[in-house]
C-alpha cells in the first residue's frame, strides 16, 4: 500500500506536467482500495482551451468507467473546487487527499458531513506551484474558479 | 430572446444525438443573456468511454473559456447531478432551465438557496427519451449516477 505522501507525489507530478505545459498546475490522481493507481490527471483549461477539465475531473475521466468508487481514493494538490466536491458526492468517492488547502478551499467540510475522509497534507511544494501561478497569471486563476476579478482587467 | 422552450429544443437535439451515438440521452446547452448559443453538449459516457462528460459539463467545455457566467442561462434535458450542480455553483451559472425532474433530481432545491433560478419545464420527451434507455440499459445509468445497484450485475 503507497503512503498518501507517495499518492500526492503522482498529483505533484500531474501539476508539474501542466505547468510545463503552461497550465493551472494543479494535478490529481484516483487510486484503488489497495492504492493501485486508476488514473491521474492535471487541469487543462489553458493548453485545452479546455474550462470543464479540473485535475479531479481530468484523473477521474482517465481512470475510466467504473461502477463503484466508495473505496477510491482521489488525491489532489489543491482542495476540490464546488464542482470537483460534486463531482466527489456523486460517484460516492470514499476518501480525499488534498495537498493544501490555505491557497483555496470551499468544501472540506461539506465532504465531512458527508462521510467523506478528508486528509489534508499541507505539502508547501503544492502551495509553492500554485502561488508562484497565480502571481504571474491571477485572471487565468480568477477564470478557473470562476471569480470575476474587476482588478485583473486592467 | 428565445423562449424557454426554444432553448430547451436545442438540447433535445443533442440527447437524441447521443442517443443515435448509442450514449445516455441526455443534453445541454449555454446560452448568453440574449439567448445566444454559446455551446451544446450531450453525455459521452458510452461513445467516448468518458466517466466525466455529463450534458451539463460538455455543453459548458463547448462554450469555451468565458469569464463571467452569472447571467448565462444552462438548459439540461434532465435535473442536474450533484456533479453538476457543482459546476452550477462553482461558476455562478444564473439560471438553469431542466426539461424533466420526475427521472431524477438531487440538488434543485440547494441550487435555488444559493440564489439560482430554477425552471422546470416538465417536458414528456425528455422523459420518453431518458426513460426508454434506461429500460435498455440499467446499467449504464446507474453508472452515470453513481448507483451501485446489485441487481444489475444478474
């Protein structure tokens, strides 16, 4: 069985991937019971042009069809936006592995009373990639969580 | 401004594309305030082995990066899953426009607390649509819908 460590290093690596491809760098990675790795995947709306696909989606999508999540686990470098958690409430997703959650985070808690299992991992190396995007693309960033940002227009 | 009904043809259109695809018939569409189209889509389950295009989320790739959706309108042959009412609420879609709740229905009521508006058409094609396939193919709904359903493995 992989540490959820080893499992966030697969998400690190899927947002390292995106970043290289001039993306959000945000990764995700869905894994079996037994920590067998399912898919993974990154967010893909810059190089896609592709708004629908968050790195939950993207690793979900990639894993393929199966008829039973509520023993994966889905790792993700950032907490799940609202859709991502819907997306986590549908299919019954039993356990969520966030690397950090200080730069984003709306709904740990929502998961929680859900019956989710919500570690959160704190891994700064998360925090590092994604801030230092933000910093240079904040309306990519605004666009991806759908804020408007009235400041990001000039 | 087209009516409701108009919008909701649009995506009747694409569930019955989907169901000649051999896919879930179910559709969606975007539309700017005006009524204008800015994407359609229909669920890609079956036809694109993709766990994670619903109507909702492929109509809204369909419409492409956009940076302000609270006045858009989300037409959906069918009521939105949590997965995608999350993408409703992540992005502050304004009004959803559902052809039919009697098949299935989970998060109207939370869309509308959050401020949505919700117009529920009762449309019978819809339902004729949705409904014949899933006579067909119980399995691949309850796919569709997360449903572990122990009596469709027989």
């Amino acid at each position: 069985m992989k540490t959820h460590e080893q499992m966030l290093e697969v998400a690190i690596q899927q947002a390292k991937i995106g970043l290289s491809e001039g993306g959000v760098p945000i990764g995700a990675a869905l894994f079996d019971k037994n920590g067998n790795l399912l898919g993974a995947g990154h967010n893909r709306r810059v190089q896609n042009d592709d708004p629908a696909t968050h790195a939950e989606t993207d690793a979900f999508r990639n894993a393929g069809r199966q008829t039973d999540y509520r023993e994966t686990i889905l790792v993700t470098t950032l907490s799940p936006c609202w859709y991502c958690c819907g997306l986590i409430r549908q299919f019954k997703i039993g356990t969520v592995i966030i690397g950090e959650n200080e730069t984003f985070g709306v709904g740990e808690d929502s998961l929680r009373e859900l019956g989710v299992k919500v570690i959160v991992m704190h891994n700064q190396e998360c925090k590092a990639l994604l801030g230092g995007f933000i910093e240079k693309h904040p309306e990519i960033w605004n666009e991806d969580i759908g804020e408007v940002c009235s400041s990001c227009e000039a």
